[in-house]
C-alpha cells in the first residue's frame, strides 16, 4: 500500500512513462519539478521513496550520474502499468462510501419524518 508521497511520486513516473512508451530518462530535478506544486517532497527523500516503488515492483530504476547531476532511468512493470487501474479504483470506492453515507442520512431523515408523525398523534 503506497502512503501520500510515494504515490504522488507514483502518479508523476506513470504520467511521465506513459508519455515516452513505458521507458524514460529524467533527472531527479526533473522529476521532482513534475511533483503537483501544493506538495512538499525534499530532493533527500526522492532516492528511498523510489527504492520502495522498486521493491514494491511498479519499475526498474537504473541510476546514473552525469556532470554532478543524478539521472534515473525508469521502465515501467506491469505492476506500473495497473497504477492507473489502481487510482480509478480508489475513486469509486470513495464515490460509493460518499453515495452510501448521504443515501443513509436521507434515509435516516425520512425515518424521523415518519417517526414523528406516527408518535405525535
């Protein structure tokens, strides 16, 4: 299960993979430049957070150094390639828990409408 950073990172190797055919090279300022501006993610963390996706299976990472500039080489897995599938799924979940408490609450409300009209008479 991916915590909030690891799968803002996520979502930005996907975007970027899916643009360049599953395999890209990018720097690590690059890639941090594609991080949403309203998150927070320090160039220290950058390394274990890809490590963990590594290890998780979502991509290959070949790292490699280039005029004192670190470059990272991602292919995409087929663990990778069902992130998308996977946020979709998150959305519905969340859609059908939202459908469901407001379904309840009305419910709920016409219950109490019922309730009150039968015991005041």
């Amino acid at each position: 299960m991916l915590n909030k950073k690891t799968k803002k990172l996520m979502k930005a190797v996907y975007y970027k993979a899916v643009e360049k055919d599953g395999t890209f090279l990018i720097s690590q300022n690059d890639l941090l430049a594609a991080m949403p501006y309203n998150f927070q993610f320090k160039k220290k963390e950058l390394p274990a957070a890809l490590k963990s996706l590594v290890s998780e299976g979502y991509f290959e990472l070949i790292t490699t150094e280039k005029k004192g500039e670190e470059y990272y080489c991602i292919t995409l897995q087929q663990s990778g390639y069902d992130f998308a599938y996977q946020i979709a799924k998150e959305k519905r979940q969340i859609k059908l828990k939202i459908t469901l408490t407001v379904c309840g609450a009305v419910l709920s409300f016409i219950l109490g409408l019922i309730l009150k009209s039968v015991f005041t008479k």
